[in-house]
C-alpha cells in the first residue's frame, strides 16, 4: 500500500510540476524528487519482499500507517526546503 501511495503522490507532485513549472516560488521540482526518491526506495523494497517469497503488496493496517507518514515527511521535508530556499532569496534581493 505504501508503494502504490508513493507512485500515486510521485504522480501527483509531477503532474503539478508541469503545470506550475512557471511559479518557481513552490519549488514543486524537490517535492517531485522526494516523492519520487520514496517511490524507488518502496520499490526497492517490494522487490526484496517479493525475492524473500513474500506477498511483495500487502493492505494490512501497518502499511497504511507506513503510506501516511510517508505522505506527511514529504511534504514537511517540502515545506522546510521551500521555507529555505524563499527565505534565502528574500535576504539575497535585501542586499
């Protein structure tokens, strides 16, 4: 369940990229590589699931607390490097 959330919130942030690419103060761009960094990192672990015979997708009540949070550290781990690249950009255009 959490890698079919990751690959749906890839999408997602990916999608919004391209149609607000334009709108550089959101920096959608590391919210897609975060999203996307989880993705492969979930693959990589559904296929050593899947090696070690086991149900490489399971929807058990663990795997959805798995899919929350890392739903919510993606976007805190977005929100802080958005909150620093603005900020550093104000103080540039201060000086």
């Amino acid at each position: 369940m959490y890698f079919i959330t990751a690959l749906v919130c890839t999408a997602i942030a990916a999608t919004l990229w391209f149609f607000f690419r334009d709108r550089k103060a959101l920096h959608l761009d590391f919210l897609t590589i975060i999203y996307g960094a989880a993705s492969l990192m979930w693959t990589i672990d559904v296929i050593f699931t899947a090696a070690e015979g086991e149900a490489p997708l399971t929807f058990e009540p663990l795997d959805g607390q798995i899919a929350l949070w890392t739903v919510l550290g993606g976007l805190f781990l977005w929100m802080i490097i958005s909150f620093i690249f603005n900020h550093k950009d104000k103080t540039v255009e201060a000086k």
